[in-house]
C-alpha cells in the first residue's frame, strides 16, 4: 500500500541543538528554509479556473462595490463569537454578511459569500454542504466558523453528550482544515501550531514571494508557489505534517486561490482584479507595528473601504475551483501526493493513490485532469463522512445524522462531476495508521482551545 514512497523537497535540517542557543542562526536557518523552494515543472496559468477569466473585460462599479457601512459596517468580534482560520468567513462575519455569532447555515453562506466576495451558488451550496456534514450538525443545519460551540447542536448544550461537533478549527482538523495553510499555523507542528491563528513569518514570506515575482501584487502565480513552498516548509519542519485526499490536496489548495480570486479589487483599469499588499493585510488582519513589522490580531479581519469584489458575469465557481486545482497538479505534482511524515521531518511518505481510490486514479498526474479531480473529491468526501459523523456523534443523534447523507449530503456533490461508475474509495482512517498526524482525537493538550471562548 505504500509501495510508491515519493519525496519532495528535502530541505537542509539545521543542527538544531546549536540553533537553539543561538537565535540569530536559527533565524538564518529560517531563512534558508524559507528560500529554498521547487520550481513548477509546468508554469502555473496567469489566470486559472476557466478560460474566460483570461480576457474578461468589464466592471460595474453599481453592483461590485461591496457596502462596509450600515448593516455591514464592521464590527470585531465580541466574546463568545467564533472566528477561526478562514480570512473570508472572518471577515464576512464582521461585517454581517454572516452571523457575526460566527455560527453559520446555508442561507446566509449561499447568500453572504455571493454579496461580499462573487462566490458563486455552485461552490457554496457544495462548500457549505460538505463543512456541515464535517464540522458542524447536518441536523441543525448549523456549523462554527471557529472552534466547538454549544449553539450548532441541535439538543443546544446537553446534546454535547451525543454529539460535540468540532467547528472548522482546532479540532476540525483534517476535515476541511489542513496543514500547510497560506499563513495557519500545522496544529501539530512543535511550534506556531494554532491552526486557526494567523503568523506573520508566514504573511511575511508570502509578501516577500510577491515582490520577488512581480514587485509586490500578489498574483495567483505568487499564491500557487507560496501553496508548494508552505508544503514543502511543512515537510521539513512538522514530523506530524499529513496531507489527506480533500483537506490537503483540494481545500487547502482553494483557499491559496481564493486569496486572490476573491480579496483582490477590481476596476475599470483592471477588471481581473488586483491584490496589493495593503489589501491583503486588511483582509487577513494584519497592521504594522513602530518598527513596520507585521502584527496579526485574531479575529479583525476587515473587507477595506472602497473595495470592488469580482463582477457578477464574472463568479468564482465550483467548476474554477476544479480547474485551478487541477492545474496546480500539474505545475506541482509533489502538492497532489496523499500522505505525510512518519513521525520525522523529512520521512514524508506518498499513500498509493491507485490503493485509496479503488483504481480509479493511479497517479498524480490522473489528478490535473480536472473531470478525474473533481471526482476523486466526491470519492474521498463520501469515504470520509461515515467516520467523521462517528467521530462526533453517538446514538440516535448519529443515527439522525448519517439518516441525512442520501438526501442532503449527496445531492451536494453534483456539481463535482457524475462520476459513473466511481469505485468506493478509503477513508482517512484506512490509511493513516502510519502518520501519526493524521489520527484523529476529541481532546488533549493541543493548542488554539480557547479562541474567542
Ligand atoms: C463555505 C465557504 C467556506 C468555508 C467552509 C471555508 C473554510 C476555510 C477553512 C477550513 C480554511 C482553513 C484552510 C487551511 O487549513 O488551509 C480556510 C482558509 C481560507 N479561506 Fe475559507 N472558507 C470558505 C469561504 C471562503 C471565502 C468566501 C473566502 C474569501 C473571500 C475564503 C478565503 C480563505 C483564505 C484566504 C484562507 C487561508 C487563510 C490562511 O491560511 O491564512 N474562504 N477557509
Ligand atoms: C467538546 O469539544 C471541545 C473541543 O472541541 C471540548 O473543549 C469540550 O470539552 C467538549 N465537550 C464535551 C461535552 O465533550
Ligand atoms: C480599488 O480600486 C479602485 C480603482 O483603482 C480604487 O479607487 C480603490 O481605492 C481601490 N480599493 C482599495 C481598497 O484599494
């Protein structure tokens, strides 16, 4: 089953008795790391997803200009309300395009996520259907932008017996949440290892990536090398590091693209959109300290005034999502391996993906055919759901629960593709028993608890 072991990046371990002692090498050891990265074998597209984001050419200026005022004027979040490692849900949530609770359900994502940021209806209703059944109660209908809350169960505080549903951090991980995220914290990193918090080495390095590509914009060609070379970073820093079929290959890789897809501004001059530093920092809540440095604070993510989401005509959608997905596989194979470290930095071990997909993909390269990937999400989502809801819930809200993956869950993932014929694939959990990153737990002195209470 682990026949094809693939390695990536092995990057120079520092001695690090010696880097302990002494900080200013470790920091030059940091940097090393951080500079070290592989180059795609294929160039990733200027404009990825479909075709017709390359030349589309309108902007209005009416319905893109996204209100900040009023209702949506921003509001940080107060105690009790949940924020969590999505720089987009954050930020829609303190401007009321969410709850600003932070306790989601389809209507106000499937309504919210288009108002503030052109996300279309094909990938929330499939998003938001997935990260309900995962993280939140597909009974209640309810899911947390951030850590475990009371109020997504259905039973309200007493039905913790019988289900305590995980939120999209801390203990979400692995579901929707993964390692190597654009600037998350691995939760099982020995250090930096809050999965919901925001570090400034890594907004820092992404910021220094885009001045190196393009003179400071952050493109999706700067999102798609940072996505590899964060993976790589990982390999080589997190002995825990695992990436998983849907959290690591798809999810983590969407939010890379969203980063730019979604937060850059558009206008007249440039209708595909720019991201300027300024911009990124307010969508992802960082400031600057006396010295410039950045300075992340959890939780005040801020959609900046005057800002342009991407127009109507032209929405972000599943089928993008697929694509752009697709195309990294192809530009960074060792991004689409399945697998992780054995417990060391650099032991990363590739899972067979032939073996994990009942054949029906046998190589990464299957994975940058964007009909295969989109699949092969719909596979590994319907092998995964039956142990997550196991995982969380327990008697007859379990029963409830699984009652519901025929007629909500399923029908969520259409637009993935019609797939016929697609054999049973592995869950998470008939494969990991090498990583130790990838075993699941409910509790344990793990970091990022007690975020926002
Ligand atoms: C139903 C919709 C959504 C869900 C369930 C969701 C969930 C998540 C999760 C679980 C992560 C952590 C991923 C990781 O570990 O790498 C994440 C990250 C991220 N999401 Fe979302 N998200 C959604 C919509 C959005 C939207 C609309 C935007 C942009 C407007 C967005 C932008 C981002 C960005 C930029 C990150 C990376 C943050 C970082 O690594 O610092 N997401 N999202
Ligand atoms: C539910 O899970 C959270 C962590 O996600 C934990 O802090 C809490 O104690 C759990 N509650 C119960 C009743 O197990
Ligand atoms: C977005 O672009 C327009 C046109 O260039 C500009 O006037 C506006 O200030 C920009 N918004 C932000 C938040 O940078």
């Amino acid at each position: 089953m682990f026949g094809k072991v693939l390695t990536t990046a092995l990057l120079l371990e520092g001695p690090s008795l010696l880097v302990a002692g002494f900080p200013h090498i470790a920091e030059m050891v940091e940097k090393q790391r951080l500079e070290s990265r592989i180059a795609p074998i294929a160039p990733f597209p200027e404009f990825p997803g479909a075709p017709s984001h390359a030349t589309y050419n309108s902007f209005d200026a009416a319905s893109q200009l996204v209100s900040t005022s009023g209702d949506h004027a921003w509001i940080a979040p107060g105690p009790g309300d949940k924020r969590g490692p999505c720089a987009g849900l954050n930020a829609a949530a303190n401007h009321g395009y969410l709850q600003r609770n932070g306790i989601v359900d389809s209507d106000s994502i499937n309504t919210g996520l288009w108002e503030a940021f052109g996300l279309d209806k094909t990938a929330t209703i499939f998003l938001e259907t997935a990260t309900r059944f995962f993280d939140g109660d597909p009974v209640s209908g309810k899911w947390s932008i951030g850590t475990h809350s009371d109020a997504t169960s259905s039973l309200g505080a007493l039905g913790n017996v019988l289900g305590n549903e995980t939120g999209i951090c801390a203990y979400g991980h692995l579901k929707t949440e993964g390692d190597a995220s654009i600037t998350r914290g691995d939760w099982l990193a020995p250090t930096m290892n809050s999965n919901c918090e925001s570090y400034p080495v890594f907004a820092q390095e992404l910021e220094d990536l885009a001045v190196s590509m393009t003179g400071g914009n952050i493109t999706p060609q700067v999102l798609a090398q940072h996505s590899s070379n964060r993976k790589a970073y990982s390999v080589a820093n997190n002995p825990n590091y695992f990436s998983p079929a849907y959290a690591g290959i798809a999810f983590t890789f969407g939010a890379h693209m969203f980063a730019y897809e979604l937060l850059a501004n558009h206008s007249a001059e440039d209708p595909r959109g720019v991201l300027t530093p300024e911009v990124f920092e307010s969508f992802f809540s960082y400031t600057r300290d006396s010295n410039n440095n950045m300075v992340f604070t959890f939780g005040h993510e801020r959609i900046p005034d005057n800002w342009y989401k991407r127009a109507d005509d032209d929405a972000w959608t599943l089928e993008d999502i697929l694509l752009s997905t697709a195309q990294q596989c192809a530009s960074y194979p060792s991004n689409c391996q399945v697998g992780g470290n054995t417990g060391t930095v650099n032991s990363f071990s590739g899972v067979d993906l032939g073996d994990i997909s009942g054949g029906f993909i046998n190589s990464v390269s299957d994975l940058s055919d964007p009909v295969r990937m989109g699949c092969f999400i719909s596979q590994a989502i319907q092998a995964d759901v039956p142990s997550f809801l196991d995982n969380v819930f327990n008697g007859a809200a379990l029963t409830a629960a699984t009652a519901l993956i025929p007629t909500d869950l399923v029908p969520a993932l259409a637009g993935l593709g019609s797939c016929p014929n697609l054999p049973a694939g592995k869950s998470v959990s008939e494969y990991s028993a090498p990583f130790p990153g990838a075993l699941f737990a409910n509790s344990g002195p793990r970091s990022g608890l007690d975020l926002n209470g």
